[in-house]
C-alpha cells in the first residue's frame, strides 16, 4: 500500500496493482470489471488537451466513470501546449478524480501530435516544465507516466524521476521500454532501471513498474525489485480476473482457478447494459464487439458464437444469445474454467 496525495493506494500489506490506460480499451465499464477483480487504481484512456477546452465531443465522453472506481481512479491528459493544458485542467477538475495522470510515454501520441506523448522524452526541460505548471496549478496529485527514454541513446530515467519530484509530481510510473522501441523486445531486461530509480536515495515518491507484467510470477518479480506497485497492460485485455489471480498468487504462492464460460457470458452481458446506457444502443454495440474477442479468445469450439457476437445488430437479440449460451453451458460438464 502507498499513498497518492491523502488518498490510500491498495491495501496494508498488498502489493499494489494498477490497470494501465490503453486507448479503446480502458472504457468505463471494463475499468469497473477489472476494479472489482482486485485492481487498485483505474485511469482513463488518454485524452487530448486541446480536446477538452475546445470542447470536442470524443475528449469530453472519455472523461465518465463510475463512482465504484474511487477511491484510486485518475483522468489522464496528454499535450504540449502549455495554456492548453491549463484550461484543460480546469475540465478535469471539475470531474472530481482522485488524481491527474500527465502521459509522457505513448508512443503512437509522439507519431502523431509532435508535442504530446513521448515525443516530450525529447526535451526533458518541457517535460519538467509540463509537469510543474500542473503541480502549480491544480490541487489535486499529479503522477507521470513515462517511459526510459526516447531511444537507448537517451536514456535518463533516474535524473528524469529527480526532476519530475523536485517539480511536484507525487507519482511516477515507468514503462521499461523507449519510445522507439514501442512495444517490441522483452521489458523485463530493463526492469532493474526502475529498480535504481526507487533505489535512488533522492526519491521518495512512489515508483511503480510497467511493461510485460504478464503473468503472476512476473508480478511477483517486479514486487521483489522493491516497487510500490505495478501497472497492468495487455495482460488485462479480455481478462479482468487477471488482478484478482495475481494477488491470489502474492499471497497463497498457487494460482487460483481461472473464469468459467459462464464467469465471462455473464461479463460480456453486464458490459453490454453499461455501454448502452454510457454510449446509446448504436455505439454501446459496437464499442464491446472488440472486447467480447478477447473475452472468449482460445476458447475451444466457441468462434461460431463470438461471431454472432461481433456481427448482431441489435442488443435484443444479443441479450438472447447470452441467455442461450448460459443455458447451454450451465450444464456441469461444459461448466468449465479458461
């Protein structure tokens, strides 16, 4: 457990988890889905400065969240403009997170807005400059997620945690990989230099890990560095119950049984109430059609049902197809756990 500002992050004697923001992933509803499975902080996907003071209807819709996801829940911005990301904390603000999450890190942002993202890891004095023009303004924490550097010729990432304290930031996340290598090559090589960070007698802010946390024993690895937490990516798409099986493993040293088909029906059911309800019955469908892929990835003899799933138009019909399936597989020997 550690603590962001006055709010209590995990539980005393927990190794903290945090899910990652991930762009058309980290939706509300798959937020909750993952806090109610052990995560202990839920932040939004990325939104865009310039989006929120020019009042942009995608930036504005990325900024709902259900009020199960506090304490611990953050809005993430991204940006280089510096009055822009003023204005825009003012929108975030008045949304009550626990905290602001600066993003410092996302590759695809440094392609495709040259001032946002980890295009910044470029000009380490904007990045600071950034992150304490936000300290300053804002009332609430400020954590940074970034990554090494920009490319392995680059890297400062222990100067770069000193700045970023020394400008306010009370958190720092840090993605083992650089900008340039995306997500290619394996983190878990470059995990000792977010050990050296924490072991940096300077810092005192919390430090959490990121990149290849992919199963539990990883976790375990990365807690054993000495970290205050790890965040949770990929490994979390389709598969809430990842949190919840981690701190399973952390305390018992076994792993716990995974989901039953009928563990996910009913997820991808619950998922599709709470975006029709977020987003309409148009766009509520078609934002869980990626999700119920990866709910029932590998599941044996299934892909003619995830094929509906993906391809009904109508949620009436789909609600029908949930409550098949639940009858089909309530039976005790088709029951099982994936």
């Amino acid at each position: 457990m550690y603590k962001l500002g006055s709010v209590e992050i995990g539980k005393p004697g927990e190794f903290p988890l945090l899910l990652a923001p991930m762009e058309q992933v980290t939706q509300p509803f798959f937020r909750l889905a993952c806090r109610e499975n052990g995560a202990d902080v839920s932040i939004t996907e990325f939104i865009s400065a310039e989006g929120l003071i020019r009042d942009a209807h995608k930036s504005i819709k990325k900024l709902e969240y259900f009020e199960q996801e506090k304490p611990g829940f953050g809005i993430q911005i991204f940006g280089g403009n510096e009055d822009s990301m003023l204005r825009a904390i003012e929108v975030v603000e008045s949304e009550s997170p626990d905290f602001i999450s600066l993003n410092c890190g996302c590759p695809s942002l440094a392609d495709k807005f040259e001032a946002g993202g980890a295009s910044v890891l470029k000009d380490i004095p904007k990045m600071e400059r950034l992150a304490r023009i936000l300290v300053k303004k804002t009332k609430l924490p400020v954590s940074v997620k970034t990554r090494l550097g920009y490319d392995y010729n680059s890297i400062r990432i222990v100067e770069v945690a000193e700045r970023l304290q020394d400008a306010g930031v009370q958190e720092i996340v840090v993605h083992a990989r650089t900008r340039s290598e995306k997500y290619k090559n394996d983190a878990t090589r470059n995990w000792y230099r977010i050990a050296e960070i924490k072991n940096n007698p300077r810092i005192n802010i919390p430090v959490i890990g990121n990149g290849d946390v992919t199963t539990p024993e990883r976790a375990k690895e990365m807690m054993e560095l000495g970290l205050d937490g790890c965040m949770i990516g990929r490994a979390a798409i389709g598969n809430p119950w990842f949190f919840s099986q981690t701190k399973h493993f952390l305390k018992h040293g076994k792993h716990a049984d995974p989901p039953t088909i009928i563990d996910r029906i009913k997820l991808a059911e619950r998922h599709l109430k709470a975006s029709i309800k977020f987003k309409g019955e148009k766009h509520g469908l078609l934002e869980t059609r990626r999700h119920y892929s990866n709910y029932f990835k590998n599941i044996p003899d299934f892909k003619q049902y995830r094929s509906q799933m993906v391809t009904l138009d109508c949620s009436e019909e789909l609600f029908e197809l949930f409550n098949n399936l639940k009858e089909k597989f309530s039976q005790k020997n088709l029951a099982k756990a994936f």
